[in-house]
C-alpha cells in the first residue's frame, strides 16, 4: 500500500498563512490607491541622458487614515510572518 506524502499543517499555522496573504493583498490594494510617496514630494524626471528614462508627478502624500492603515497592515504583516517562521511545527524536520 502506497502511503500518501501529503502533509497536513496544524490549523493554527494555516490560518496564519491565510490571514498573511489577505493582509498582503490588502496591502496591495492600498499601495495602487495612495500616491507614490508617504510624504509630500515634488514631481521629477530623470535627466535626459539617463540610461533609463523615468519620472513621477507631484504627490501630496499619504492622508493620516490611509497612513495609519498602512502601518496597521504592516505591523500585522510582520506578526504573522514572524509567528509562521517561529512556529513550532518546523521543529519537527531535522537540520539541513
């Protein structure tokens, strides 16, 4: 009899790992509706004999309720990502 090599993960490391790519999704979503820079910057280009071409348009920054959410999606971020790469079921396979 053939045994099967799939894995089951404990729950809790598995709803961490969801919750962290729903947070980066998140993250995403905000990233493409704010402007480019967190603070007020004038607009630029680059100069025109630079090897690559590249400007942006002046930003008003990020508003505080945008900023404050983009802080909490970030402290999340990190809490996950650090409680799945500390987790104990990682202790079960031996060193490489």
């Amino acid at each position: 009899m053939r045994r099967s090599s799939f894995v089951r993960l404990p729950q809790d490391l598995t709803d961490a790992q969801n919750e962290l790519r729903q947070v980066r999704a998140d993250l995403r979503t905000l990233y493409r509706r704010v402007p480019w820079s967190a603070e007020p910057l004038d607009a630029w280009e680059t100069h025109e004999n630079a090897w690559r071409q590249a400007s942006r348009p002046a930003s008003p920054g990020w508003g505080p309720q945008d900023a404050a959410e983009i802080a909490r999606l970030r402290k999340r971020e990190f809490e996950l990502a650090t409680a799945i790469v500390t987790h104990s079921y990682w202790n079960e396979f031996a060193d490489a």
